[in-house]
C-alpha cells in the first residue's frame, strides 16, 4: 500500500493513522475523495478504524470536495464533511466485498442487460422462406420476408439500508457496523438469486395455478413449460417439459435433448443446440447424482461403452447447482442453453447512497449514518425453445 498512496496517510497494524487523514484533509480537501478512495481501493475498511468516534471528532467538521452525480447523470463538485465521504467509501467496500463472497449461480444463467426503461419489448426476428432450393440462371433471388415476434421484459425495484447510530459510534461498535455492512451486500446478492432462480425455473408461470409474474411474455404472459405439443409456440413441437423422468442415468438426460432437438426456428426448421454450451441446473438433493452421470467415462451397466454425456463425451453440459434450488423444488431439474433464452434487465444497478449527521434522522433518533442500496432488476425470457423442464411425476413446483 505505501508504494502506492503518495499521501503518507499510514494503515498498519495499530489502524488507520487518524491525526494523519484529517491533517490530508484540511490540507488537501480537493484531493481526499480522490486520496480516500485510492486507500480503500488498496484494502481500507471498516475494521482498520480502531476508534469510529476519534474519526468522526476527527472528520467531521473538515469540509472536502467531492463528486455527486445529478438526476440526469451529470457531475458536479460539492463541499461535504470528510466523515460521512470516507464512510460511504468504506461502506460501499464492504458492502461489495459481502455480495461478492455469497456463492450464486444466476449469473451463469442469464445474459444481463442494461435498460432504464419501465417495460422493455426484446424483438425476435422471424424469417419467411419460399422454400426455393435452386435458382435459375437469370432469375431473381426469391426474398425472404421479415417480421416479429415481442418478448417484454417488465422491472422490480427493490433495495434496503442500514443505519449506524450515535450511540453505537460513541461505543466503538465496529463489529456491529462490519455485521450490518456485510448483511446489507449478503441480503442483496442473495435476493437477486433467488429472483433469478424463481424467474428461470417459471416458479409461478409453469404451475397448475399459474399466475404472475410469469418469465414469458409473448407479450402477454405465458406458462413456459408446458408438455403440451405446439406450445408455449409452434417452435415447441413436443413442448418444453419431461414429466416422470427422475434424475437417474444419462436416458433421462436423453429424454431432455431429444424433446431440444426437435425444437424449430420461424421457418420450421430444426434448430441446433450444442449440449457443451447448455447447463443441467439441479437442486442441491441431485448435485451427487449429476456429478456421477457426468463424472462418468462409461455407460453404467454397458462394457466399453463411452457415455456421451461424460467427460469425453459429445454432450457434456455443465453442472450448475444450488441449495437455494431446493426451496423451490428438490427434485425437478433443468436442462438448456440458459443465457440464449434468459435476460436479466437491470433498469438501474446497484446504487448507494449515504446519509451524514446533522440531519432530521440524526435530530429525531440519534442517526449519525445511513446508507441505502438500491437496485431495479428483473429477469425474463426472449424466447421458449432453448431450456426444458424435468419433473419426477407430473406436478410442477409451486410457490
């Protein structure tokens, strides 16, 4: 750290050197955003500050320059006090430090995609074709017709915050502050995966009840696993569900690819999916069970016969599982190439805001710091044809 921070501002064993950040401070106020987020950068956080009522005495009332971003995204400079700038940067740190260390598996199953609109239309172009296999010398190419087919994709905005009190500063409760900073990245990060998981499984669309918020919308909403042929579209022709196919042995993972093979594009054609580029999304009670079917060199039970859903084998997907999945179903399992037919739109990424002392939050209630986070994402699909549904009996998940 000290080959890097040129400000002499010391992080050792005994802490952060406080006397030393508000010397910078009075004597830099142009520099110590700048200077502070270099220092968190290079691994400042809240528990190097020994004493959080020595920096807020300390900090508080030197006033420094930062950067604030307005309503229609420009930045301007303001003057803040130094104590709530340096806690937001250390807030910001450790809350991003605790969504990165929750174990998630639905970014492997969605493309994610920036969009600040409310409701969002995905178009989906369809082809018309002749059918023409050959064309004479001289005459025209046949042309192939154009249209659409809507996928909508609404937001969900949602967001908590924590807030560090007078007293809790005036006590030094630095474990207190750590726990409610690192609850605050768990919560999310643990939020968003549950929303994706509900959303790619369908948990309220692809149920006998079925209901908002379905992840289909084609545009109007749409149960996305179905066993019903033609359906949800007649580019499902055996549909988009395996009923009474426990998870067992490679036939059940072929009773999945068959039903993706015959999946078609606008012209009626077959479409290709490769298996290596899909996932097998199992809950937590089938991660042994689908770690031995594609662990596996050999067909079980058949002599010398390579599996092809083994590790040298043709059709080897890769496994993603979490617990988290058993909350939903611990025995229905999913089969496709998932971030083809899956968007997570974020109308705004995650946002944090801070709140100093010295206001009505601090006058009412002893508030000396708050923060929030904040986001607005949801997940839907922009297409049918690409991931399929396997069900022990016939009974979809419920919420």
């Amino acid at each position: 750290m000290a080959n890097k921070i040129k400000s002499n501002i010391r992080v050792g064993a005994q802490g952060l050197n406080v006397s030393e950040l508000r010397n910078y401070a009075e004597n830099n106020p142009d520099e110590f955003s700048k200077t502070s987020q270099e220092l968190i950068d290079e691994g400042l956080r809240w528990q190097d500050v020994k004493s959080v009522r020595a920096l807020q005495d300390a900090l508080s009332r030197v006033k420094v320059q930062a950067h604030v971003e307005g309503a229609n995204g420009n930045v301007r400079a303001v003057m803040s006090s130094a104590f709530p700038l340096l806690s937001g940067g250390l807030t910001v740190a450790g809350v991003n430090d605790a969504y990165d260390a929750v174990p998630t598996v639905g970014q492997d199953l969605v493309t994610d995609m920036d969009d600040r609109k409310k409701d969002s239309t995905y178009a989906g172009i369809t082809s018309e074709d002749l059918g023409v296999e050959s064309v004479k010398e001289g005459d025209p190419y046949p042309q192939i017709l154009a249209g659409e087919e809507t996928y909508k994709i609404s937001h969900l905005r949602n967001g908590r915050r924590l807030s560090i009190t007078q007293e809790m500063i005036d006590e030094n409760d630095i474990a207190g502050i750590v726990q409610r900073v690192n609850a605050l990245g768990e919560i999310a990060a643990e939020l968003i995966e549950e929303l994706t998981l509900k959303r790619v499984t369908d948990l309220n669309g692809s149920t006998a009840a079925a209901a908002e918020p379905y992840v289909l919308h084609n545009p109007t909403g749409t149960t996305l696993y179905t066993t019903t042929a033609n359906s949800p579209g007649t580019k499902a022709p055996s549909g988009t569900q395996v009923n009474n196919n426990t998870l067992a042995g490679v036939e059940n993972l072929e009773a999945i690819r068959v039903v993706l093979a015959a999946m078609k594009n606008t012209r009626g054609k077959r479409i290709a999916i490769p298996m290596n580029r899909c996932t097998l999304l199992v809950p937590d009670a089938l991660a042994s069970v689908a770690s031995v079917i594609l662990g596996s060199e050999m067909v079980s039970g058949v002599e010398n016969e390579l599996s092809d859903w083994g590790p040298r084998g043709r059709h080897r997907p890769m496994l993603r599982t979490t617990p988290k999945l058993d909350d939903l179903s611990t025995t229905a399992y999913y089969l496709g190439w998932f971030d083809k037919q899956f968007i997570r739109k974020w109308k705004q990424r995650f946002q944090i805001v801070s709140l100093q002392e010295g206001t009505e939050a601090f006058l009412q209630r002893g508030i000396a710091f708050q923060a929030r986070i904040g986001w607005d994402c949801e997940v839907g699909a922009s297409d049918y044809v690409y991931v399929v549904r396997s069900l022990t009996g016939t009974t979809a998940p419920t919420p």
